[in-house]
C-alpha cells in the first residue's frame, strides 16, 4: 500500500463513526438488561471500529497538501 493514502472512502468513514457510536452505546444498554457478560462483545467491536477510524485519519493526515485537496 502507497504510505500515506487513505483506505476509507468518505462514506465508509461516515458508516464507521455510525457503528462505533452504535455499538458504544448498545454496551451500557445491554449490560443493564443482561445476566451474563455478553455486553463485553459491543465493547471490543467498537474498539476495532475506533482502531480503523484513527488508522485512517493517521493515513488521511500523512498525505501531501495537494492530494487532500483534490478529495
């Protein structure tokens, strides 16, 4: 992969801040209405999603001024 090029379309990323601000919030709910520890699965879902999203604002912030730009 090219250092510095995004992965994450502009709607991918808008889709990705909608599930991690999703499965952030199902945690709380579902660890008020579960017995068991299931809740903990939205957590590390939504730790992923957050990884990707700061993997590709990292990658969006290492791009030369006239390839943002253009975008």
């Amino acid at each position: 992969m090219d250092q510095g090029s995004a992965f994450l379309s502009t709607r991918q990323r808008r889709l990705a801040w909608l599930g991690f601000l999703l499965a952030a919030v199902q945690a709380p709910v579902a660890a008020k209405f579960s017995d068991d520890s299931s809740w903990l699965f939205s957590v590390v879902v939504a730790l992923m999603v957050a990884t990707v999203i700061i993997a590709d604002d990292g990658a969006r912030r290492r791009r030369p001024a006239q390839a943002r730009s253009s975008d």
